[in-house]
C-alpha cells in the first residue's frame, strides 16, 4: 500500500481510505471484519461524516472503536461537518456543536483531520476562524479542510483562518473529470474547455493540498458505478477489462490506479463494504499506468485529447 505525506502535517497515511457512508447497514461482526481487511491491506485512513446514516455510521464506528480501544492508534480519523437538513451551516456555533456530537459518537477525544462538509454560500470565514481556533487548542481536532470547494473558496477562508486547509475531498473517477478536462482543453471553443471548478487540481499541487477523490467507480452523482456498464462505457469498459488482464488484477484495480497515478498524489475513497472489493480495489495502490494507457483511458471515457 502506497503511503503519502499530507504537506504540513505529522499524518503518513495510505493513498486508499475507508469511507464510511454505508457502514450503518453492517453488523457489529461485519464492520469489525471489513476494518480489519482494510487494515491489513495497509489502509489507515478512515472518512466519516456527521449526516451519513443521521449519525448513525459514527455511532457504529465509536462501538467498535470501544470494544477495540487500540484501533485508534493505528488509524487517522476524519469527518465532517456543516450539512444540515436541506441547508449548509459554517456557522462557529454549528461546528463546535457538531465536532463535540461527533467525538462522542466515535467515542474518541479527537479528530486528527475535521473537514467543512461542501460549501456554504453565507459562509463567515470569520466564524470559521474562530471555531477552528477553539477545536485546535482543545486539542479536539489536529488538522482542517474542506471538501467540494474550489480555489476562491479556500482563499476566501485561508485570508483569515490561521490554520493551513490540508484537504479538499472532490468527487472524481474516470467518467468524472472537471477538475482535468479544461485543462487539456484551454482556450478551445468546446464543451470540455470551460472551466467548472477554478482550475482546483493545479492550485492544489501549486498549494500542497491533498485531494480526496470520493466516488471513484460512480458514473454520477450515485447514478451507478460504470464498471462492466457495457451499454454506456463499452470502450471504456473493453480497455478496462484489457489492462486488468495485462496486469492480473481486476477492473476495480485498473480503475483506482487511474486515479493513483496523477502526480497529484490523490487519497481515494472508497465506499465499499465488501471485503473482497476492499482487496482487489488494494491492489490500484501501487499499480503505475503508463502515460499512454492513462491517456486511452480518459479518452475512452469520452474525453477530448486535443
């Protein structure tokens, strides 16, 4: 398993992380068994948030958490926050309250990574700045970030919180690419040369600010994942299916060491609560495509190579 330094930090951690979105549905058995085939394929990277399962994903983590007290030193644990329902809060008071109601759902006494869950159009980054002051010097929360948030964003909120933003968690797979396509299509007069995310993917190496790609196998916003979807990815899925059989690995491989291979040094999310894609998805950690089969890949995606 592939490791990365997130710039400014203490944290060395795998380049795959746990997300834990789905993780409520499991069994206290069946959550403890797919940590552990995470963690023994050297994944210690664990993402939660405080909406998925209404809490409820935290609550089941923070149980195994207390049956198994020495998990904690293994992993580095991040959530979010700042969803509520039908509505964004960056509000200072809503970010203590829901970091206190986090750490007490993981049963935990910190976060080492907290993240502004998408943004917020009435955000005060004044307010911002003023809650992660009081999170770090509690000590309840070790580092920041966001997620879903372009560069004006962050600028907007780094001109006054004191703390470096480490993390953006964007949504990115290869059927997914705004924050590649204008970028290989600038100053073209077609639909992939507009530029829809500000450019996110240069200011975060320009920065060193690590991306979360969350989604990697889906075709959209949970439309279904475009793996083995012949009736709309056929060219995609033959290339796919080509590569895992060169290298011997399976599609689910080929299509996180897509995203593993830019030299942004992406952390990808996984969602998945089946042990047996936990493995095969593992093995895309270090797998290094070459230059040209990542390029077949993206243009089979439907993608323009100028």
């Amino acid at each position: 398993m592939k490791k990365i330094r997130i710039q400014d930090t203490e944290l060395e951690v795998s380049n795959l992380v746990m997300g834990c979105m789905r993780i409520s549905d499991l069994s206290d058995r069946e959550l403890e068994e797919l940590t552990d085939t995470y963690l023994s394929e050297g994944v210690n990277f664990i993402d939660h948030a405080d909406i998925y399962g209404g809490g409820a994903c935290e609550t089941a983590f923070g149980k195994l958490l207390k049956r198994k007290p020495e998990l904690r030193e293994q992993i580095c644990l991040q959530s979010k926050c700042g969803i509520r329902e039908e509505y964004y809060d960056f509000s200072k008071d809503h970010i203590l309250k829901s970091v206190d109601g986090i750490l007490k759902r993981l049963n935990t006494d910190h976060l080492d990574v907290l993240l502004l869950h998408r943004p917020d159009a009435l955000v005060e980054p004044e307010e911002v700045a003023e809650a992660f002051d009081i999170l770090e010097n509690s000590g309840k929360v070790r580092y920041f970030g966001v997620s879903n948030q372009n560069p004006m964003q962050m600028e907007l909120l780094q001109s006054v919180v004191s703390q470096k933003l480490v993390i953006d968690q964007l949504q990115m797979s290869m059927v997914h690419t705004p924050a590649i396509d204008s970028g290989l299509a600038v100053n073209m007069r077609i639909p992939q040369g507009v530029c829809r995310e500000g450019s996110i993917m240069e200011y975060s190496r320009l920065k060193g600010i690590t991306i979360q790609a969350w989604s990697p196998f889906q075709k959209g916003m949970f439309e279904g994942v475009f793996l083995g979807d012949r009736e709309n990815y056929r060219e995609l899925n033959e290339k796919i299916d080509a590569l895992a059989e060169q290298y011997g690995v399976t599609n689910t491989a080929i299509a996180v060491a897509w995203l593993t291979r830019h030299p942004a040094n992406m952390e990808v999310v996984l969602g998945t609560t089946k042990p047996s894609r936990v493995r095969e998805a593992s093995k895309g950690s270090e797998l290094q495509l070459t230059r040209q089969e990542w390029y077949s890949l993206y243009q089979a995606a439907g993608n323009v190579i100028p």
